[in-house]
C-alpha cells in the first residue's frame, strides 16, 4: 500500500517512540490520534483507509521516513531523547484510556 495523502485529527497524545534508525534512544512524540491515509492498493484501486491510536501513530512514523522526517524531528522545544537503558527502567506500553 503506498499513502498519497493524509488527513489528521486535531486530538494528538504523546507518547514514546523508538526508531530502527537510531535505535539506541526513545523520543517522546505528538502524533493525531486518528489519521485517514489515501492509498493505492495493489489492483490499482484508490481507498482512503482510517487508522486510530497505536496504528494512527505508526502508521504517521513510517509516513513521515517517506518524507525524510524522523521523530526526533518531533520533539517539543528543550526536550531531549532518552537513552534506551533509561526508558527500559520507566517505559510503558502505548495506552490509550484503558486500551494498549
């Protein structure tokens, strides 16, 4: 599936992100709770598919590598990441009121 557009929700969270670019650090990120992407399937079929929470914010990460962006590009203003050792001691699971 390849996504041509995308259309975000104005409701965001942040939560904690890990990249397989640097994948020594996590990065706290906004991101829109629901996102509709418009893609084209493999037939050649134009749908516009919407995704929410946990899918929503990996789907935006993997939307913005096509655009060259990185999450750390997303830290808020004197915000840092965390390096891994450090997250492993306090991280959690995404959670979106009382879903994982």
């Amino acid at each position: 599936m390849v996504v041509r557009g995308v259309v975000a929700s104005t409701e965001t969270d942040a939560q904690y992100e890990g990249c397989l670019s640097f994948f020594d650090v996590r990065c706290l990120v906004p991101r829109p709770l629901v996102i509709h992407g418009e893609h084209t399937e493999v037939t050649g079929e134009k749908k516009i598919t919407i995704f929410d929470r946990g899918i929503a914010r990996l789907v935006s990460h993997e939307i913005d590598h096509l655009h060259g962006v990185l999450c750390r590009d997303h830290l808020v203003e004197e915000t840092q990441p965390v390096p891994v050792e450090q997250y492993r001691g306090t991280g959690q699971t995404w959670s979106y009121n009382g879903h994982s």
